[in-house]
C-alpha cells in the first residue's frame, strides 16, 4: 500500500450584487475569511490576496455587470501552501485585457497588479454564461519577503502564466 498523505482543502464560496459596494465587501469578506485559515491581516500573502479580489471583484462589478446579475467569488486554499481566487460574472464575452505599462491611459492597470502579485492567472469560460477570472497564490514554505507568501516563479507579467 502507498504511503498517502491527508490534504486539507477549504473553501469559501458566496455571490455578491454587482456594484462597487458588493466588491467592496468580497474584499473584506476574502481578508476576514484568509484571517480564520491563518492567513492574517496585513501579512504578504494576506495582502496580496486582498488587492486580487479587490481588482477581480471590481473588473466583475464594472465590466462584468449584467443588470440583476451577481457575481461570485471562491477561494480555495489547498494543504495551507496554495491559494486559488477565482471571480466569475455573467459577461463571458468581455474578457479581461492586461494594459501594458506604457500606455497612458488613467485606468486599466488592475490586471498588471494580478500579474505581479500572482503565481499565475487566466480567464476561463464559465457555463452556462459568463466566465471566470482566476488567480493562484503559494501561501507556505520559504518567506523572501518575511511574509506568507512566496514570491512569483512565473515568467511574469507578460509571459506565458497569463491566459
């Protein structure tokens, strides 16, 4: 018989109204539940969470909005070392675009953040309608930062960790 080890997986998964004020609690919502796994506030990894949800929740408020549609949001943190976000909506033909630095534009730049600060990222489609954006963080093991995430092994932002 094989040696199997136990994997605890936890997951969080609620709706909320598709207005800045329901991406606004997702945020709080995400930090709080993060906080009860033992992923506290204010470390690395708690923050580098929060600012995820809090662009991924808003890109869904703001470009994902149908009218009387909520979106959704999931977490799920694998065996304490991995963290995956995902935020689905109802638009499944508006598909999040990553800006590049040098434009000048005064918005567009969230997705640039969710590149950084995540191990890898895409968009999937969501059925029967919508999508989903998803973001995937290690949240265990080696601190370069002092904090509990590891830093980004990918080959960045416009590399290929991006679908």
């Amino acid at each position: 018989m094989k040696n199997q080890s136990l994997v605890t997986v936890r997951a969080f998964t609620q709706r909320f109204s598709s207005t800045r004020l329901g991406a606004r609690l997702a945020r709080h919502l995400a930090g709080h539940r993060l906080d009860t796994w033992g992923i506290p506030y204010g470390s690395d990894c708690g923050e580098a969470a929060a600012l995820i949800v809090a662009e991924l929740a808003a890109n869904a408020a703001t470009h994902g909005r149908v009218p009387g549609r909520d979106f959704e949001l999931r977490l799920v943190l694998s065996g304490a070392r991995e963290l995956r976000i995902e935020v689905s909506d109802a638009r499944g033909e508006r598909r999040p675009l990553l800006a590049r630095p040098e434009d000048q534009g005064e918005c567009g730049r969230g997705l640039l953040l969710v590149a950084t600060l995540a191990e890898a990222w895409g968009v999937v489609e969501r059925r029967p309608v919508g999508k989903t954006v998803w973001a995937e963080l290690r949240t265990g093991g080696h601190r370069p930062f002092g904090g509990a995430c590891l830093a980004p092994s990918g080959p960045g932002p416009w590399g290929a960790t991006a679908l």
